[in-house]
C-alpha cells in the first residue's frame, strides 16, 4: 500500500482546498509547503489577500476624506502606513494560521520541503521518498521580468508590499489586472502615479469600452498613462530610478514592474517523470490530467488562468477524478474575473467585442450607475453594467464597473453558468435599493426595456420574460 492515496506539491488556494477535497473523501492526503512562512501560497501571502487588504485600508482613507459629503465632519486623516502595514500583515498572518488549521483539522499531513517528481506517482520531499496513489502538482507561479536592460531595479508586486513609506511619485510598468490594482491604491494614498503599457488598452482582455472609460476615470483622477509604449531601461539615479519608454524619460522615487507571472515549473522533476508541458505551463486535459498516469495538475501552473478561484475550482475537479469518485470535466465559461481599483471592475463569461469576433448575433443591455438610487446613496455613481446575450437572449456574458462590483459578479456567474436568458435574469426579483438592480436593469435593456433610463432611439424587438 502506497504511504498516502495523494500527495499535493503546493499549498496555495489550490492545493489546499485540492488537499481538504481529498480529505473529505477519505483519502489518506500529504501536502508539501517548500517554505513554512508560505502556507496559503501566493495567494494569501503575496497576492490576493494581501493586496486587498491595503486597498481596503486606502478605501477607508478616501471614505473619511469624503465625510463632509455626507454631512460628517472629521479632521483631515492621514495615513498611518505602519498601521496599514500593520493591519495587512495581521490579516495575511491570521489567515495561514487558519488554513493550516483547516489541514490538520482535517487529517491532511503537512510536510515543510520543497517537493520533486520521482518516477511515476513517487514523490521526493527534500530526498525523503514517499509513495502515493496519485500526486496532484499545484506549485503556482512566480513573478516573470520582462528582458529590458535595469528592470530589476524595479519594484515587483512581492516587494512593494514591504515599502516602509508611501512613495512620492510611481511608475507601473504594465496596464495589466496586478499593475492597475497597484496603480489605483497607491494614488488613492496620494502617490503620483503613471503608467507605461505595451498594448493600445488597459487590462486586457476587458470590454475596450469598458477599458476606455476606466482609463477616462483613472486620469480625471490624475494618473498619467502610456499606451501602446514600451519599456527601454530602467538606470539608478541619485537614489531614484530613471525610467526610459517611447523616447522619453521620468525620475520617479520608484518602478513597479507588473508585467506579467510565469507558471512555477523549476526543479519539480517534470522531465524526469516525463510530464508534459505547453510551454513554460504544465499540459492538463479537461480533467486535469497530465500525460502522466496519476499525476494531475492545477493552478497558475497549468496557465490556463492565473486566478485563486480557477486554482481551487480545478483542484476539486482533479481530486474527484484522482480518487475515483466520478470523472469530470472542468469548464471555464463562468469563471469571473476580478479587478479591485476604484471603481472596481469585474467580469464573466464574452465581453461585446470577444462576442462578436466570435462571429455571435450579439445583443447588448446596458445601465448606468449614475441612474441606480443605492449607488447615489453611496456616492459612487460612476460606472456600469454592461450584459451581453445572444440573438435568442441567452447570456453570453456580463461586464460590471462600478461599486462593489467584484461583488456583484456573482449574480451574473451564477446566471451564465445556468444557462439562462437575460429576460429570466430580469425576471428575477432584485430587492431595492440595491446595487444588484442595475444588473436587472441592464438585462430588461437588452431587449429595450429598461426602467430607469430614457427609452433607447434603436429599438430592439422585445422577447417575452419566461420564468
Ligand atoms: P500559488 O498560490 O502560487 O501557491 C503555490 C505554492 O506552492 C507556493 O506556496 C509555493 O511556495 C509552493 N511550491 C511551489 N513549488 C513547490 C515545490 N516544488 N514543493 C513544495 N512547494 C512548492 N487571484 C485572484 O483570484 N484574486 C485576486 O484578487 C488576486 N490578486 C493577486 C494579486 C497579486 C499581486 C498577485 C501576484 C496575484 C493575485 N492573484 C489573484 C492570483 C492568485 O494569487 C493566483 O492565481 C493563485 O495564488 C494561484 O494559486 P495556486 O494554488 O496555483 O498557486
């Protein structure tokens, strides 16, 4: 009999949730951390929690300096970086002692050492052997330079989350999701920021329109971009960085570069077992099969999207098909996207333009947050709902800026993995006033029949409400 019926290399939102799932199914599971300060991986250590919470601190901060708006008076704030800093750190701590917790309240056994790939479903844990029925590989990704003369100079998204003071002056090399969140909350806390991006649009692959107007709002709020520029070197200067791009220069306090993560394949014995790989990402089938018997793999590692939920929803899937539960296949329509800037943006499933470069009879409903009543009770009317559905309604996908909208995705995750219609979307009863009723808004728009905004002058032809 094998030492355990699965052995996961990686402790991310991955292979965690992948090592509980296995547990609950009552397999014999071994997890392997290589660092004992990185439990919860990149995700809850330098990624999706960490982050969060300081954009959250800096929320807080623009929330109290808009008090007067809402009729309370406060002193000016000031931003106490330490105590952010603080705070950011007590949350990631708290959180990798409870996911260790959940491991060993369910029986999984933790192992601290960097894992390798022997033959077959063998796995060495720095040099100790251990046999396991299936082994599910969920090592993640690591940050990736791209080959510019200087760019190490630059800050990454791991070490701007230990700056000891808010920089005077920042610039973002990269418009993607990880350099805007950066780009937002640093001018949220008053840093000057600008922005250097290779591609014509922000975050792609967002809604261009949705992308365009972002970009209008980011500069009213005095960020500088860009676009469709490049990164020529990056020189130390005086204590500062100089940044070269398309033919000019700046001397900000400090460089992030954001351009981009590579799955995290070194040293994990992958030709030595034979496994795979598409490109720098370990190849998987639908079930998270890699060409190997027994070995699966999930996560950022398998490239296939480099988000948490993917990481976790993947690893349910390869550890049902590993222990011989059932066979299943993964399916990425309704996996939502999630952008925390402010405003926020987020979503799931074909923007307009993916749509129609699909060749799809496209119909598209609208709605602005500067027409919802809780969005002008919060103040926050920038932004809007934008859902897109085929020629016989059904939802192809839903894009949202605005507030709370990496909240609101749920809704429409929730209707696009079910298959249904923007009419039954409408149809269902949004309680009011919520931020919620501006995704029904936007799918009784679809076919012209929104409420709260004037009648469009292009009609389209209403289809009956089911449901
Ligand atoms: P990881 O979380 O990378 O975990 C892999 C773990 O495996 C690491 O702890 C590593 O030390 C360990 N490991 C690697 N190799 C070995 C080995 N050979 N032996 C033992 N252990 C090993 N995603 C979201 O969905 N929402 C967000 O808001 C979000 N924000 C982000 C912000 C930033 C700045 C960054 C960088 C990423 C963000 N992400 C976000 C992406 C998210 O962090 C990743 O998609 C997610 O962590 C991937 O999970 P994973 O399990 O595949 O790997």
């Amino acid at each position: 009999m094998p030492d355990y019926d699965l052995t996961v290399i990686g402790s991310g939102p991955g292979g965690y949730v992948a090592a509980i799932h296995g547990a609950r199914l009552g397999a014999r599971v071994a997890i392997l951390e290589q660092k004992d300060t990185e439990w919860g991986g990149t995700c809850l250590n330098w990624g999706c929690i960490p982050t969060k919470a300081l954009i959250h601190g800096a929320e807080v901060f623009q929330t109290v300096r808009r008090a007067a708006e809402f009729g309370v008076r406060v002193p000016e704030p000031e931003i106490d970086w330490t105590a952010m800093q603080a705070r950011k750190d007590g949350v990631v701590e708290a959180m990798r002692k409870g996911v260790q917790g959940l491991l060993k309240a369910n029986g999984v056994e933790m192992i601290t050492a960097h894992g390798r790939l022997a033959a077959g479903t063998r796995v060495s844990a720095d040099g100790r052997e251990l046999s396991s029925g299936s082994v599910l590989l969920a090592p993640g990704s690591v940050v990736t330079l791209p080959p510019v003369p200087g760019v190490e100079l630059g800050l990454t998204s791991d070490t701007i989350l230990g700056l000891d003071h808010v920089p005077e002056s920042l610039v973002v090399i990269g418009g993607g999701v990880v350099g805007m969140e950066f780009a937002s909350v640093f001018s949220l806390l008053g840093t000057r920021v600008t922005v250097i991006e290779m591609l014509d649009q922000l975050l792609a692959p967002l809604d261009p329109d949705v992308a365009g107007r972002f970009q209008q709002l980011m500069a009213r709020r005095g960020i500088v971009f860009h676009l469709g520029t490049r990164l020529e070197e990056v020189v130390q200067a005086d204590g500062r960085v100089r940044v070269r791009f398309g033919g000019s220069e700046l001397q900000p306090e400090q460089a992030l570069v954001a351009t981009g993560r590579r799955p995290n394949t070194a040293d994990l014995g992958l030709d030595q077992a034979g496994v795979a790989t598409n490109g720098s990402a370990i190849a998987v089938d639908q079930q998270l099969r890699t060409n190997v018997d027994g070995v699966y793999a999930i996560g950022d590692a398998t490239g296939v999207s480099m988000l948490a939920h993917t990481a976790s929803y993947q690893g349910e899937i390869a550890v049902t098909n590993a222990l011989g539960e059932r066979r299943v296949s993964a399916d990425y329509t309704a996996i939502p996207a999630c952008i925390y800037t402010d405003p926020e943006i987020a979503y799931v499933g074909l923007s307009e333009a993916q749509a129609r470069a699909n060749g799809e009879d496209v119909r598209v409903g609208q709605f602005p947050f500067s027409a919802l009543g809780r969005a002008m009770i919060l103040g926050e009317t920038s932004g809007l709902v934008k859902v897109v559905a085929d020629r016989d309604g059904y939802l192809l996908g839903v894009t949202i800026m605005g507030p709370r909208a990496t909240d609101l995705i749920a809704e429409a995750a929730l209707a696009l993995n079910f298959g249904i219609t923007a009419a039954e979307l409408s149809h269902v009863v949004h309680a009011h006033p919520t931020l919620p009723e501006a995704i029904a808004e936007a799918a009784l728009d679809v076919d012209g029949r929104a409420v709260h905004v004037a009648p469009r002058n292009r009609p389209q032809q209403a289809t009956t409400p089911t449901g």
